[in-house]
C-alpha cells in the first residue's frame, strides 16, 4: 500500500519539475535559470500533499467531540457498541459518516469488533482515535457499565485540548508562510531581474552557477528549517497497535 501511494507522489514531483522547468524555459529563454525554477516546481506537490493531509486530519480530529455526544447518547439508550458505531452512519457528523457506514457494512459482513477498532484508527490516524478504541474496546471485555462517563471525561478533555492546539497553530502559523514567503521572494526578483540581458550574462559564469546552486540549496535549507520551527508536536500514539 506504500508503494502505490509513493509512485503518484513520485511523478507529481516528476511533473511539476519539468514543467517548472519549461515554463521558466519559455519565460526566460535560458535553462541556467531554468534550473532553480525546475527545483522548487518539483518542492510544490510534497508541500501541497502534507498541507492536505494534515487539514483532513486536523478536521477529522475536530469532530470528535461531537461523535462522542453521539456515542453517549446511544450507549444510554440501551445500544450495544456496534450498534453506536452502526448508528454514526447516519446520525455522526457528515464528515466522518463514510468510515462509519464502511464499519457498519464490516459488521453486517461478520467482522469482529476488533477489526473494527483498527480500521477506525487507521481512517483517522489521531491518538483520540486510539484513546477511544481502546476505551470502547476495554468497555466490550470487561462490560462496563461507565463507558459513557469515560466518554463524557475525555471528550471534556478533547475540547479543552483542541482549544488549545487551535492556540498554538494560530499563533505558529504565521512562522511557516513566512518560510514559504522567505524561500519564493528571491527567485521571484530573480525572474524579474532576467528581463534584462546583464543578469543573464552575469549568471552565465562559473561564479553566477555557484551563487544560484548555493542559492537553491540554502533556500530549501531555510525552509525545512523554518517549518521545523513552527511545527507543532503531535501526540504519541501509544494505542497504536491493534485491540486485544
């Protein structure tokens, strides 16, 4: 499965080299600075796929809250677990109803609660996912009676939790635009610049390839730091394996 999500990643890094490299090619008419442009087209897809991927984790995370009221609420009416699980097919938020409505058609397929379990936390890929598997799971061996009060406190504590990150992402957020900002400026002046014959005569030396290859290598350099810095620790996911 890594393999086939790798090859389209792979090409989309492929693609949008060479056509950064073209378009720049047409634009300036030289493949010296071509070259740079080719290096941070081929930069855009795994940037684009990481943003994507943590907002659709980022907005799965966020409905738990509400998937838990859900959750209390059936268990409280007399619903069995996968009859809860079942139910958020139609009565969870929109969002998260197609992992829900999958894990209702394994049920009626025969799956054990277990399976179920896993394919959840692997859907959203959060620790609150692996706290309420594990949670839900505990609560189906042992048959207790407070899985609804253990809900209620960790989804207390979901919500003050999302708060709070929210917090750290507003106030980080502004350290990664500026790394994208700091990392296109340069090259950006530098296509302007190339209108005229000078420049391009000026790179065209040994010392203009120099500065343009420390230039591309200390820009992607800048970035990756630049995103380190305003990245916010994920939780570990110490429930990762699968259920007992």
């Amino acid at each position: 499965m890594t393999s086939s999500r790798a090859k389209p990643k792979s090409l989309h890094i492929v693609c949008s080299g060479v056509l950064g490299f073209l378009l720049a090619r047409a634009l300036l008419g030289t493949n010296l600075l071509a070259i740079p442009c080719a290096v941070l087209g081929a930069l855009i897809p795994p940037i684009l796929i990481k943003r994507n991927t943590q907002r659709r984790q980022e907005s799965l995370a966020g409905l738990w809250p509400e998937i838990l009221d859900h959750m209390i609420s059936g268990l409280r009416s007399g619903l069995s677990i996968a009859e809860t699980i079942s139910s958020l097919s139609t009565r969870g938020p929109e969002n998260s109803r197609p992992i829900f409505l999958e894990c209702k058609r394994l049920l009626l397929a025969g799956s054990d609660m277990p399976s179920i379990f896993e394919y959840i936390k692997r859907e959203f890929n959060d620790p609150v996912a692996d706290q309420v598997c594990e949670v839900l799971d505990f609560a189906r061996g042992t048959g207790s009676r407070d899985t609804a009060i253990t809900l209620r406190t960790l989804g207390d504590f979901i919500r003050s939790d999302i708060a709070v990150r929210g917090e750290i992402h507003a106030k980080l957020g502004w350290i990664k635009n500026s790394a994208i900002v700091a990392a296109a400026a340069p090259w950006i002046l530098l296509v302007i610049l190339s209108s005229q014959p000078t420049t391009l005569q000026a790179f065209s030396t040994l010392s203009g390839h120099l500065i343009l290859l420390v230039g591309v290598v200390l820009s992607v350099l800048a970035y990756l730091w630049m995103s380190r810095v305003g990245r916010v620790h994920e939780i570990p996911r110490i429930f990762r394996g699968e259920p007992s």
